[in-house]
C-alpha cells in the first residue's frame, strides 16, 4: 500500500490530536480564555430557566404585571449578554487559529523542501497539496469550533443536570437514563467514522492529482484527444469520493437520529410524569416550567455531539496525514561517519571511489543501479558520461548534489567527502542542468538566478550569453518578463536555455550537465557549444552526452554500461577500441530523442570489426565539430 494511503495508526483520535500542542502552544493562553467565556456563555442559559420558575411562581401567581415585565427585562438581559459573549469568544480565536495554520503550513513546506528526493518519486504532489491545504483548513476549524464546544458543552450538560437534579431529583433520574446507551453509540460511531474519513481524505488527494496532472498535461491531452477518457477517469474518481461521502452521511444521519430521539423520550417522559405530579400537588408549576425549560436548553449540547465527534474524527485524521509527512526524515546534513577510501589517492577534482546506488524501494535481490564506480575527473576537466538507456548516466550525476546518496562508496570534490559537507556548501559549489528543464512562474532574472543567490546584472547577463538566451531581451518585459506555471509560455529549447543559464550564473567551482542541450536546434547548440566551451575551462565538470556533438565538449569520455565504468579515454581512442561506444556515437543505437538505445549482439560481444568500421565511419565527427568551436 502506498505510503500516502497508509492505514490509520493504532491510537485515538484524542492521542492523535494532542500531537498539535506545539502549535496550540503559543496561543494556548487565548483559547483557553475563548472557552472559559463559551462556558459562562452557556451557562447563562441555564439561568434562564430559573428566572421563568421566578415568574411563574411568583408575578405569575400573584398577577403582577410588573413583576412579569421585570422577570421579560432579565430574559433580555441574558440573551444579550449570552450573544455578545459568544461574539467576543469568535474574535478571541480568529487571529491566533489563523496563525496557527500559517505555522502548520509554512512548516510543512519547508519540510518538503528537505525531504530527500526518493521521497518525492513516491509520494504523488495531489496528496501533499491536499495535506497543505484541505486537511490544514480541517484542523483550523477544528480549533475554532469542535474543541471548544466539545469543552463547553460537555460542562453545561454537566451544570445542566446538576441544577435538574437539585429542582427533581426523581425527573432528573429519568433524564439520565439514555447516557449508557449514548455512550456505546458514540463509541460504535466514532470508530466506524474515522475509517471512513481517512478514506474519504485520501481519495480527496487522488483527485486532486488527476486535476493536477490534467492541467499540466493538458496540451498533450488536446494534441492525442484524450480529454474524453480523462474525464471519465476523473469521474470515476469522482463518484468513488461522492460514495464516500454519502456513507459518511448516513453514518453522521444515523448517530444524529440516535442522539436525538433518545433523549427526546426521556424528555417527554419526565414531561408526563411532572404533570402527574404538578396534578398531585407534590410539585410547582413554575418547578415543572423551569425543569422542563432547563432540559430543553440541554437539547442543543446533546445533540450536537454527534457533528462535534464528526468533525473531531476528520480532523483526527487531517493530523495523521500531516505528522505522516512531517515524521518522514529530513535529509541529514552530514554523515554520521565518512566512508572509507578506496585504491584512489586523495586528489583534486571529482572523484567516484566505489560508488555503488542502490533504490531505497528495489527488491533485495535485483541488482544495483550502479555498482562500483571508479572514476577520477582532474581539477578544470570536463568528461563527457556515455551509455545506453537505463545504464545509469542520470542516476550517477544525482550523487554528486546528494539528490541521492550513494549506498556503498564515495564522492570527493578536490579531496573532500561529499557526505562530511553541509548540504548548503556542498550545492554552493555544484550547479546542475537537468536535460527537462524545470522553471517557476517568475520572471526570466527570477528563474536565472536561482543558480546563485548573490549573483548581480552583470553575473545574470553573461549567463544568458553563454547559454544563448538573449531573446529573452525580446520578451515583452525583458528579464522581468513572468514566464507562467512550469515556463509553458516559452519553446522547450529556451526552457534549456535558461535552465544552463540558471546551472553557469554562479560560476560554479563543479559543473553538472544532463544533456542540457538535446531541445536545441542545430545553429543554437554550436553557439551554445563554443560558448559553453570558456565556461567549462574554468570548472571541473561532467556532462551526460548523448550526440558526438556534445561528446565534443569534454576532454576525455567515460562509457557507463550496465551500471558500471567500462572504459575511459578520448573520443577518438573509444571510437577505435570500444565497439559499444563506436556503436552508440554511430546514430544507429540512437532513438529519436536522442537517446542511446542497447546494442545488437554481435556488437556487445566485442567483436572487432564492428567497431573498426564505425571508427572510420566517425572518422569525420570532429571536424565539423571543431569547425564550429572557431566560427
């Protein structure tokens, strides 16, 4: 079962609940002011009661009309006051529970921010977004208005009853019999609510995936005219979330028709059996008003148990979900212990001294996506990274910032552990580029220098001439054009462009490149290249290549097959000596995105007449390629 549909945890929604202290914490002092004046709120209306025994027994009685129009004076008085209090309790929680939502989220996100990666490949952004927004307003509401009003009505049931018994107590025992089976069904209801309303949240966060994904993908689902099955993939969605619903209403309906009827039994029970004795003469008329009126005015706390422990239980679960993310570790800024070395000496530049990545979801027996790298990149070198789809190009570059840490060997950078750096230097000193690039709706400068926080206009302009993006001079605002939701308004070839932009703003001291230069068209990327060429040679870096092109960049190639470091060499010494690498820069191991595909048999086997013939087939690959470097 996914993580983000994980079944409800073995604790009560009370246990549950409390884990929001810490926020409630801070502003503890307001809520509990809040709930003392509900209760003197509530309370008033119990005294209500008394005043009407006062006058029926009294003015009533004696027919004084004064005495009556003071006893309607009080009655006013009280429910202005009960209204005003009341008022006063809402502009008490309002501001602090607004705060506390603010703190809940801003901490979820920042929590997000530094979750590892392999956390976000598995978790779908519809049920975080859900968490962030929905089950954060739940939990706001629930401070607001159940966890008070479950206090205050629990204490007027309480003085209610109290004040019952002092008046009759033979009455008050009839009005107490349906608590025993009050309870046993509020404690059925709350156990078969919470399931559902963890269903009904975690299918909230489903739809909220489809609505997400369908808005971002909407141009391929107008380009296939699949708008017909994503809208009955989302109704289906849709009508699972509506049948939830439905139960969590009959659920609610059920215990609501259970704590109402019940009780109104006893009332009218102790109704019949007060006007026997008011006939008798063993009781007041104003006795019987007055109990009756106090028992009516316990009607509401009552009844509203059933929507208070409803709206408990959801919330109950809206903290589950939350603390779900938030007890998912951090990425821990160092390592508990640094690993050992291998053969390699300490040296400068990069460095892969038997690195080995393992998923931390793979099943224990398959085999590691990379096993055993060792790989040196000298101080100021740059090295083209070459393999077939799936040999773990990719994966390898997502070491070097930590996206992933490696399960078995090290990374160094000029000697230094990676693991023993803080995070924050060690992405100081690597930029990336990633081959699908990635923007925010910001502006063009916004979305540059991301790459390097204290970067200046002049920083931000030769950035934008090595990658090429001078049009973004010709957009309608210049640099602080907004580029829209994921950059969408701009072609995938200057998305690249601003992405390699954004990865040479800083002037990084390690450069890493995932074939940033596979949207652009043929005269675009021979600029870029001779461009990239002066930004390179004052870095160490290592570049995914996947067209001799880009090979062209690097001073020496490392081919990556299956996982591990099968050769190193120039581009020529390869294409002379390596049949897999003669075969991927051939074009015929090439998709058409420019990816390199497996090789036939005969070629994998080393033969070495393939790769003879390729070589002199690619003989004339650097030429054009160097031609270009000079224009």
């Amino acid at each position: 079962m996914p993580e983000e549909h994980a079944e409800p945890k073995d604790r009560s929604a009370a246990q549950t609940l409390l884990r929001l202290w810490p926020y409630v914490k801070p502003v503890r002092t307001r809520l509990f002011g809040a709930a003392l004046i509900a209760i003197v709120a509530s309370c008033l209306g119990l005294v209500i009661p008394l005043v009407l025994k006062w006058i029926v027994d009294g003015p009533v009685a004696r027919q004084d009309p004064g005495g009556v129009w003071l006893g309607a004076l009080f009655l006013l008085v009280l429910g202005i006051a009960e209204a005003v209090l009341f008022g006063v309790r809402r502009w008490l929680v309002a501001r602090p529970l607004a705060g506390v939502e603010a703190s809940m989220r801003a901490d979820l996100y920042r929590h997000l921010q530094r979750l590892p990666v392999a956390f976000h490949d598995r978790w779908s952004s519809g049920q975080l977004l859900s968490r962030g927004t929905t089950d954060l307003m739940l939990l706001r509401m629930f401070l607001a208005f159940p966890l008070t009003f479950l206090l205050v009505n629990a204490t007027t049931i309480l003085i209610g009853f109290v004040i019952l018994l002092l008046q009759e107590w033979t009455l008050g025992l009839v009005l107490l019999a349906p608590v025993v089976p009050l309870v046993v069904i509020c404690s059925v209801f709350e156990t078969k609510y919470s399931v559902v309303a963890r269903k009904a949240q975690d299918q909230v966060g489903d739809l909220t995936t489809v609505v997400e994904e369908s808005v971002l993908g909407i141009r391929i689902i107008k380009g296939f005219g699949r708008h017909r099955s994503q809208a009955l993939a989302f109704r289906a969605l849709s009508e699972r979330l509506r049948t939830t619903e439905l139960l969590k209403a009959r659920l609610l309906a059920g215990i609501w028709a259970l704590i109402t009827t019940i009780p109104e039994l006893a009332i009218g029970a102790a109704l019949v059996l007060g006007t026997i004795e008011v006939a008798d003469g063993g009781l007041s008329a104003g006795t019987l008003v007055a109990f009756l009126s106090t028992a009516l005015a316990l009607r509401w706390p009552v009844e509203s148990i059933g929507f208070l422990l409803a709206m408990s239980q959801e919330s109950a679960t809206a903290t589950e979900r939350f603390f779900e993310v938030m007890d998912v570790a951090e990425e821990a800024d160092t390592a508990v212990a640094g690993r050992e070395a291998g053969d390699l000496p300490e040296a400068g530049g990069m460095v892969f001294e038997g690195v080995g990545f393992r998923y931390p979801d793979a099943e224990e027996d398959s085999a590691p996506v990379l096993a055993r790298i060792d790989l040196r990149i000298r101080p100021g070198e740059t090295m083209a990274l070459v393999g077939a789809t799936g040999s773990g190009k990719t994966t390898l570059t997502a070491l070097v910032p930590r996206l992933h840490d490696a399960t078995s060997g090290r990374i160094t950078l000029d000697g230094e552990d990676i693991t023993a750096m803080p995070r924050e230097r060690l992405r100081e000193l690597v930029s990336v580029a990633f081959e699908e690039p990635t923007l925010f709706s910001a502006s063009v400068g916004e979305n540059v220098l991301m790459g390097a926080g204290e970067a200046g206009e002049e920083e931000l302009r030769r950035a934008l001439s090595v990658a090429q993006a001078d049009f973004v001079h010709d957009l309608p605002h210049g640099i602080d054009t907004q580029v829209g939701e994921q950059g969408l308004s701009l072609s995938g070839g200057q998305r690249q462009r601003l992405a390699l932009a954004r990865a040479v703003v800083g002037r990084p001291r390690f450069l890493v490149l995932d074939d940033p230069l596979s949207a652009l068209d043929v005269h675009t990327e021979t600029l870029v290249e001779a461009a990239l060429r002066r930004v390179l040679e004052e870095t160490t870096a290592i570049v995914v290549a996947h067209r001799p092109s880009t090979v062209m960049l690097a001073d020496r190639v490392a081919l990556l097959s299956e996982g591990r470091i099968s050769a190193v060499g120039t581009h020529q010494e390869l294409l002379r000596s390596n049949a897999e690498y003669a075969w991927l820069m051939s074009g015929a191991g090439v998709t058409g995105g420019g990816e390199p595909t497996g090789m036939p048999a005969d070629v994998t086997d080393g033969g070495d007449s393939p790769a003879d013939t390729t070589a002199d087939d690619l003989a004339g690959v650097r030429a054009p390629a160097e031609e270009s470097s000079t224009r």
